[in-house]
C-alpha cells in the first residue's frame, strides 16, 4: 500500500507500533512514563529531523484514524474508573472537574490574550484545549509513581472527565470562532446538545454490550475472545454514531459507555481488561508519534519568550491554584497538593484536536490564529510532558509522596484509628471492610475503603494486596483474622502481617503461623499498668504522630558505617535520641560506644520534624 506519492504505509505503521512498543519497555525499565519517549520519537521521526513521517504519508484519513484511537483511549481509561474509587476523594474530584476546570479555562485564556496578543475567541479556544490533562499522560505517570489511591483517583477522574468536557468545549468555540458568534445563548445550547448526544449514545450501546454478555451464548470456546471483541466493537460504534449525528458527541459517547461498563459485573472483565490494554497501547503509540511528527520547530521560535511565559504560567501558577483551591478541606497532604499541582501534563485530546482545528482555520484563511493554535499548544504539551513527566518519579520522591501501602482488614473503631495515624504519617492505607454502615462511616471520615470479605482472595487482590508491604488483621473475629493472615502468607508474602488476637488462648495459633500479634487483652492490661508505673512516658507515647514521633529505619548511609552512637548523635537533628539498635534479630540500648553497622535497625526518638529529618540523615534513599 503507498500513499504520498509512492511512499509505503505499512513500513511506516510498524516502525511507529514497534517503536510504541519500545517506548513502553524503556519506561518500565527507567521508570519514565512512556509518553516522553513516544514524543521524541515522533519528533525524531518528523519532517525537523528525519523526514520519515509527514502529513502527506497518512493521506486524508489522519484526522479519522486520530478520533479513532483516541475513542478507544478514553474507553480504555473510563472502563477503569471505579465508582468505588471516587468515593475516596469525593470533594476534590468533583471540585477539580467544575472549579478547577473553571480556574483553568479563564486563566489560560487570559495569559495567551495578554501575553501572545490573541484575539479573545482563540484565546479561550487555546484554553479549552488545556484544561485536559487526559490519562493517556496520567496513566503512564501513575504506573511509575504509586501515589496514594486518593491522589490517583483525583488524577484519574480528572483526566477521563476534562477530556470529555475540555474536547466538547472547545468544539463549540472553534464553531463560534469560525460563524464569528459570541452570544452566551449559543455556547450553552451547542455544548448541551454535544454531551446530551453523546450520553444517550453511550447509555444505549453500554446496554446493548452488558445485555449480549450477560444473556447471550458467546460460545463457550471463544467466549473470553468474543467478549473482548463485542466491547471493542461497541467503543467504536458509540463513537461513530454519535459522532455521525453531532460532530464531537463520540468522545462524550465512549466515556459514557465506558464508565457504565466498568461499573457492571461483566463477564470476563479481567480478559477485557488486558485485552484493552494491549490495543490501547499500539494505539498510543501510535497517536502520541503520528501527532509530534507534525510538529514543527518554525512554529514554536514564533511564539519566542511570550510562549516559554504561558507556559510558565500554565504550569507553575494555574495548575497549582486550582488544585489548592480544589482540595481545600480534604485529607489531601501538602506534599500530595504540590505533587498533583507539578503533574499535571497535558496530553492527547489537546495534540489531536487541535491539529484537527488548525487544518480547518488554514482553510477558513486563518492561518496565524492556526499556527498560533498549534504552537501554543504544542509548547505546553511538550514542556510539561517532558519536565512534568520526565520528572514526575523525581518529583513525588522529593515531596515524599510515595507511600508504603498497607492493608487494613476490618474498618471498625480499631481499623479505622490505625489507619488514620498511618495516614498521618503519609502511609497509603487502604480499609477492607464487608459492613455497608460501617463503609460508610469510614467513607464519611475520609479514608479510602474496600466494601468486600476481607477473606477472599479476590478482595483481597483488588484491594492491592500483591503491592502491599504491610497486611494487618484487626477485626473483632479471631478466626477471620487467623484466615486473613493465612491467606495473605500464602498467596500475597507481604513484608509484614500483623493480627488482633481478641481472646489470648488463641496468641499461639498465630504465632505458630509466624504472625506478629497484638492480644487486645494484654495490650489493654500493659497500656493501664504502664499508665501506672510509668505515666511521664505514656502521656509522651499518647502524643506520637502529633508533636513526638518514634521511627525504626534502616541504616544505609555510607558516612556513618562504622561511626559510634555519640559520634552519630552529634550530627543528628534536634533532642533526637537513639534509642536501639537491632542486628540480626538481636534488640539492645546502645551505649556511646556502639558501632553501627550497614543494615541496622536503628529507632529514632524525639520531635516529629526532628525525626523525620534524623530518618532522612541515617537513610537517604527513604
């Protein structure tokens, strides 16, 4: 097959599927999300460097093979929206889709006016087009950055549903610019039109896809391959149709069908699941390389220091006021704010669409508001894919974002106590809880639950036990949390598994297990008479996680290997102590004279702050 004058397709879409490919292994390989290759590559590929790829190579059909692949991302990413998952961050997400969209829109408008000098129309074009973030850039970002379950679902949402609105959006003002009509009256009416089309196509197909699933005969041999493809198929069919009624509806269609799908019990929803995966990938590929091999550098030196300063003020200044202003009141820590306000990468829906408007305003003679279209908006996804990105791993180790996961079975006054002091402490927890009242009531005070049976495996799977360094039993039935710690043992080996035991007879069943216990008896009975005997220390212990803090944390810093406790305390932060050592299982008091060794266990005791610090000092990698 050639095309452009002779030149062969078919070597050029498997260069850039198996350059996708690539991408994707040097990403799990460096822990780079894969978009910063896949852009390089296309740049690489394009008419400034190689010349391989060009608009003419695809022909008339870019613009539709684009709005098909970028319907099966946003399905892709939509299936996967939980509505479980929302829960976790109900306030901030729903605020980060009104609000912060808001804050995003007028803002970016307001700095392309006035700094690029555009006409208010395009301005508010370009700003539409970068309220999307998408979770073609998220998604990537997320699987090497495992960030708290809250913050990703944030993310997450927040891509899949400005995607939507952002495309939406900008389709009207690009038909406002081009009829030159500004009245309020016709924005809301064609905006409503596009997301009511698109929604009443995506409910209808997600209802004809769950009812074949559900009550059709697939054929029992190829049922899993036929199930995949049927929802395939209907990702694509809610895009051109509603696409074929109103121009724009099939992004609103795709990620309507796709949320309702992914919230149904479906059969085969795990082959679904890869099988989307796997497409979504080539199709990645192949969009991210196809759309930066159009780039053009003329275009960008024209925008000069006027472009570096909006994107500076996307990124540097909006992002991180709407996130601020979007997660007031939340238990979203300061280091999770900053980190969601310095990633937020824009992505796909800005690349395509824009290219798409850009080829139509040329046509209209519109041809500096088309180049200042795609020059502004290609800065920033380039700019922000590339730092924001590239550096998104470096970013959430400095803020300290990257938390142990810890699994809580049983969400009741002792679950949720624990998990809010880890919380504090900036652990990722998660509650598995089967009680709807008591679901509820977690959910209320803010923490991320798992409404399920705590001893199935597959809960405990979906949950993120195979991620989990830590599974603690503390439900108020000692045989579920016997059969808890046997199945997360066996089937998951996390670092550590620790159980309530509630009756003390039952202390040797699991210790026999290997489980460290905490009998709800003999810690009651030791808390009152240390009470007694010692009241100064446990009014200081009752204050740890708020003013003192005490940490046990590996030593590894290479300065300090073979030093003495004294000469170690001299360079610690603060009054923090060192309060033990273990080695080799062996626990002990240090004197001044002790010399540490590479991998002891070293308890830090003092002021929070002071401690965090002292954890930083003693291992820097922490």
């Amino acid at each position: 097959m050639a095309v452009g004058g002779g030149v062969s397709l078919i070597p050029i879409v498997a260069a850039i599927i198996g350059i996708g490919v690539i991408s994707q292994i040097l990403s799990d390989r460096f822990q780079v999300p894969s978009v910063v290759f896949l852009i390089a590559a296309g740049i690489a590929l394009g008419p400034e460097v190689l010349g391989i790829v060009n608009p003419d190579v695809f022909g008339g059909g870019l613009s539709d093979i684009v709005g098909l692949s970028v319907a099966i991302i946003v399905f892709e990413g939509a299936f996967h929206l939980r509505i479980e998952k929302l829960r976790e961050a109900p306030a901030a997400t729903v605020r980060l889709v009104t609000v912060g969209a808001a804050i995003a829109l007028v803002g970016t408008a307001a700095a392309v006016h006035y700094l690029l000098g555009a006409a208010w129309l395009v301005a508010f074009l370009i700003g539409a087009l970068l309220v999307a973030t998408g979770p073609t850039v998220i998604a990537p970002i997320l699987e090497v950055v495992p960030a708290r379950d809250r913050v990703e679902a944030a993310l997450e949402t927040e891509g899949i549903v400005n995607d939507v609105t952002a495309a939406i959006l900008a389709v009207v003002i690009f038909e406002a610019l081009i009829a030159e009509e500004t009245g309020a009256g016709l924005f809301v009416t064609l905006f409503a039109e596009r997301l009511g089309v698109g929604m009443l196509f995506g409910v209808v197909v997600a209802a004809v896809v769950y009812y074949l699933l559900r009550y059709v005969d697939l054929s029992p041999g190829n049922a899993p391959q036929n199930a995949r493809l049927l929802v395939l198929a209907g990702a694509l069919v809610a895009y051109g149709a509603a696409d074929a009624i109103v121009t724009e509806a099939g992004i609103a269609a795709v990620a309507t069908a796709g949320v309702l799908l992914g919230n149904l019990d479906v059969p085969y929803e795990d082959d679904i699941s890869e099988f989307k995966g796997d497409i979504t990938l080539v199709v990645l590929s192949f969009v991210f390389i196809a759309l930066a091999a159009l780039l053009r550098f003329s275009t960008l030196i024209q925008l000069g220091i006027a472009g570096i300063g909006v994107v500076a003020v996307v990124a540097l200044v909006i992002r991180p006021a709407l996130v601020f202003v979007s997660s007031v009141g939340n238990r979203f820590t300061r280091g999770e704010k900053l980190f969601m306000s310095f990633v937020g990468p824009r992505g796909i829906i800005p690349a395509s669409v824009a290219t798409l408007f850009a080829i139509e305003l040329r046509a209209q003679g519109l041809t500096a508001a088309a180049d200042l279209l795609v020059g502004t908006v290609f800065l920033v996804i380039l700019m922000t894919v590339v730092f924001e990105g590239g550096f998104a791993r470096q970013i959430a180790e400095y803020l300290d974002v990257i938390p142990m996961r810890v699994l809580v079975i049983g969400g009741g006054t002792v679950g949720r106590t624990l998990a809010e002091r880890l919380e504090d402490r900036g652990e990722n927890v998660v509650l598995i809880e089967h009680n709807k009242d008591t679901v509820e009531t977690a959910r209320n005070a803010g923490f991320a639950v798992h409404h399920g049976d705590g001893t199935d495996t597959d809960v405990l799977r979906s949950a993120g036990a195979e991620k989990a360094k830590v599974v603690v039993a503390a439900t108020g039935d000692d045989d579920v949390n016997l059969l808890v710690a046997q199945l997360s043992n066996s089937k998951f080996a996390p670092e550590t598994i620790l159980a309530r035991v509630n009756n003390p007879a039952n202390v040797e069943a699991f210790e026999e297990l290997g489980v460290r216990t905490i009998s709800t008896t003999l810690a009651t009975a030791q808390a009152l008479d240390n009470y007694i005997e010692r009241p100064a220390m446990m009014n200081w212990m009752s204050e740890i996680g708020r003013s003192g803090d005490v940490q046990e944390v590996e030593l590894t810093a290479d300065e300090l290997i073979g030093m003495t406790i004294e000469e170690i305390s001299d360079e610690l932060p603060g009054g923090v102590l060192i309060a033990l050592v273990a080695r080799d299982g062996d626990a002990r008091v240090p004197t001044e004279e002790f010399t540490v060794e590479y991998g002891d266990r070293v308890t830090v005791i003092g002021e929070r702050e002071d401690v965090r610090e002292a954890m930083s000092f003693v291992h820097p990698e922490n």
